[in-house]
C-alpha cells in the first residue's frame, strides 16, 4: 500500500530541489523588502497620486488569488516588457521571458504589500524616547536613523519577516501552474513515473513543514538573543 | 470558434455556483474542525492536544495546492484501507475537504488567543456566580470571543476564498477551470482578458465576505 522504500527515493529525490526553491524564496523576500519600503516611504510621506495607486494595487490583492495574479501576469508581463523596450528602442524579444522571473515578480509584487506594513509597523514600534535620546546625544539625523532606529525596528520585524519567508516559500509552488520546476513539480514527474502520488504529496508536504518549523526556530531563537529584556 | 465577450461571462457565471458551493461548503467544514481543533489545544488533554497542535502546525505550513493533491489521490487510498473498494472521489468531495482542514488549520489560530484573550477574572466570576461550565462558556466568554475572532476570521475566510481558486489543479471545472478550456479554444487570444474577469469576480466574492463580517462585526461589538 504506502511503499517506504519508494518515499524514501522520492523524499531524496524532492530534497535536492530545497536550496532552489529556498533560493527563489530568498530573492522574492529581498526584492519584496525592498519594493516594501518604497511603498512605506509613499504611504509615509503621502506622496499623491503614488499612494492612490498603492491603494488601488492593495485593493486588488485583497480581492484577487494569487494564482489569478500569476496568470495574468504569466500572459501579460512579455507584452508589457516588450512595449516598453520596444519604446526604448531595444531589439529584445521579451516572449521567451523565462516564467521564473514571472514567478518571481508577481510573488514579491504580492508580498510586497504586506512587507511594507511590517515594516512600517516595524518603525513605529520604536519609542519616541529613544530617538530624543539620541539627538541630545549629539547624534545626526542620519546616525539616529542607522545606529539607533534601524537595528530596533529590525528586531520588531523579524518574525513578521520569518513568516513572510514561509509565505514566499509556500507561494513558490504555484510555480508548477506556469511550468516553474520546483520542489512540487518535481514530485509530480517523479509520481508520475510509477504512479506513487500520494507518497510524492506527503513528501513535498513533509518538506514544506520542515521548512516551515525551521524558519520559525531560527526566527525565534534570533528574537530571543536579540531583544533588549 | 470565435467567441463574444457576453458568451464568455454567461459561461462563467454558469460554473459560478460550483466555486460558490466549495466555498460555503468548506468554510462550514473548517469552522466546525477549527472550533474542535481549539477546543482540543485549550483543554490541554495530553497527546490529544499535542497532536492538535502538530496538525495546525502541519496544516500552515504546507501550501494549499499540496493538501489539495494529498486529499485527491489519498482519500481513494484511505477508503480501500478501510475496505470500501472502488469509492468514486470527484475532484469536489476532495477539494470541499481538503479547503476545509487548511481553512480549519488557519482559523484555529484565530479563535484561541481569541479565547485565551478573555480575562481570568470573568471565568472566576462567573464560576463564583454559580454559572454552569455550558451557561460559563455561551453566556459570558462566547459573546466575548466572538467581537474579538471576527476580523481574524473575516481574513481567514478571505483566504479561503483564495485558495479555492486553485482546485482547478485537481480537475473541478471551476471557473478558473472553465478558463483554461476558453484559452485553448480560442488558440490563446484573449488570455489576459479572461483572466482580468476572473479576478474581478474573485473580488467580487471577498468583497462580499468582508462586508458580511464587517456587518457581523457591528452586531456583536458590545461598546
């Protein structure tokens, strides 16, 4: 019925595809930070038009799966990419855009939402106290800002960040859906070669949760060591 | 074969009631499975709790696709164990299932600091009041509970409605199923356009899950 031997292959087998898919996760949290914090200084300094559609963009993600998002993006993003570099005057076909960049963008596009509220969230948590303190150490604007707001926002934000890493990891198996070979899809081919999909399933599924209880460790114990008690 | 835009949305919202259905059906099943869920890790029955834990845990960790997948091809499996040969699982009896444990998974998480967020001094009051347990939990921690799970719920229930949008993976013709049959009869035209429509109609639905438990909101807030 279940066969150990084959999960076994299998589970080996899936594994060597984790860094890739840790390695996809890794970019989209970094470049979804970065987009974060763009979005946090618009929604900061309400620069106009910007932040209305930051609103219209998270109004639409609230409403729409991902899934939806990926293929829209899946079928739209060549077509876009190619307008604006046929306007740059570039001979470039966008049509072979590799569907891991689209996988890429339209996860970190996503996540790029939620990251700029825990980041924002981040900053606010810091006590006001702390930034008088500073100043009437003597301290500029800038050093404030880099030795005595950055490090403490950061630790707020780190098991928020930890989640969304989980997020980004979970997301990356929609890649399958547009032809991504990651963790998932690879169990796929490799059940479908002699028809074991239920112990393909349950060892992807054992993996994510492997993942998953790791990064939530390692977050806590850094969270641990790092607070200020 | 050439088809109007108004052709395209009839079909869409003919399929429209099946995602309608999952989502109903599987938000019922995942509340019922949350609330035991809770009720398990709150008593702290030992192994029994343990393991409720270790199936939340489980449950958000692994992405909805993969339960979706587990649920398809292991059901039939469970079944023959069990001694029932040849049990036809449609894509939708699985689908239904599997979105009700990963909402039940997510929703769990919700309602127990929910319930814990209840404050000791009301338990003992009441007990001191001389409230059964059952009166103790509808009469004062329930009305409490609730005001204070509903916008984490209101989310969970966002994010089921999401999810369901991938049981098209398993073969439920859907509307994002139906799409992809649009797609290949068209030899691919109007891909974004389809796709545009089935985001609004997702939206539609979530907009409406939130306004229902905003709604609710207001009715159970007790300020």
């Amino acid at each position: 019925m279940f066969d150990l031997k084959a999960s076994y292959d299998m589970f080996l087998g899936i594994l060597g595809l984790l860094p890739k898919t840790l390695l996809l996760a890794v970019t989209i949290l970094i470049l979804s930070t970065l987009l974060g914090i763009v979005i946090a200084i618009i929604q900061q300094y309400k620069i106009p038009v910007l932040i209305q559609l930051i609103g219209l963009f998270k109004l639409f993600l609230r409403g729409t799966p991902m899934v939806v998002f990926l293929y829209l993006m899946y079928y739209a993003l060549p077509a876009m990419g190619q307008l604006i570099i046929s306007l740059l005057g570039i001979n470039y076909n966008m049509n072979n855009m590799s569907p891991v960049i689209i996988l890429i963008v339209t996860v970190s596009l996503t996540l790029s939402a939620f990251q700029s509220e825990i980041i924002r969230g981040a900053f606010l948590a810091v006590d006001y106290g702390q930034i008088e303190a500073a100043h009437s150490l003597g301290y500029s604007f800038y050093q404030t800002f880099t030795r005595i707001i950055v490090p403490q926002a950061f630790v707020h934000a780190v098991p928020d960040f930890a989640n969304s890493f989980t997020v980004a990891i979970k997301a990356t198996s929609l890649g399958f859906l547009i032809t991504v070979i990651d963790i998932f899809a690879k169990a796929k081919i490799m059940a479908a070669q002699n028809f074991r999909f239920v112990e393909a399933f349950l060892m992807v599924a054992l993996i994510y949760w492997g993942a998953g209880i790791l990064i939530t460790k390692i977050a806590d114990r850094y969270e641990n060591d790092v607070r200020i008690k | 074969m050439e088809m109007s835009t108004l052709e395209l949305l009839l079909e869409f919202l003919k399929v429209l009631p099946i995602n309608i259905i999952i989502i109903i059906l599987s938000a019922a099943l995942g509340l019922l499975f949350a609330i035991l869920l809770t009720f398990l890790r709150i008593k702290k029955i030992p192994v029994i709790s343990q393991m409720a834990d270790l199936y939340v845990s489980f449950a958000r960790s692994v992405p909805g696709l993969i339960l979706l997948f587990i649920a398809y091809f292991g059901i039939p499996k469970i079944l023959s164990l069990m001694g029932f040969n040849s049990v036809d699982v449609s894509p939708m009896h699985a689908a239904i299932i599997s979105m009700g444990f990963y909402h039940s998974g997510y929703i769990s998480e919700v309602f127990r600091p929910a319930y814990l967020s209840v404050d000791k001094s009301q338990h003992e009051a009441a007990d001191s009041l001389g409230y059964t347990p059952t009166k103790k939990f509808f009469r004062i921690i329930l009305p409490q509970v609730i005001p204070v799970a509903l916008p984490g719920y209101g989310n969970g229930l966002v994010y089921l409605i999401h999810d369901t949008s991938l049981i098209f993976a398993i073969g439920v013709i859907d509307i994002m199923g139906v799409a992809e049959l649009f797609i290949s009869r068209s030899y691919g035209t109007n891909q974004v356009f389809i796709y545009f429509v089935i985001a609004l109609m997702f939206s539609a639905m979530c907009f409406t899950a939130d306004f229902l438990i905003k709604k609710l909101e207001k009715k159970t807030s007790f300020r």
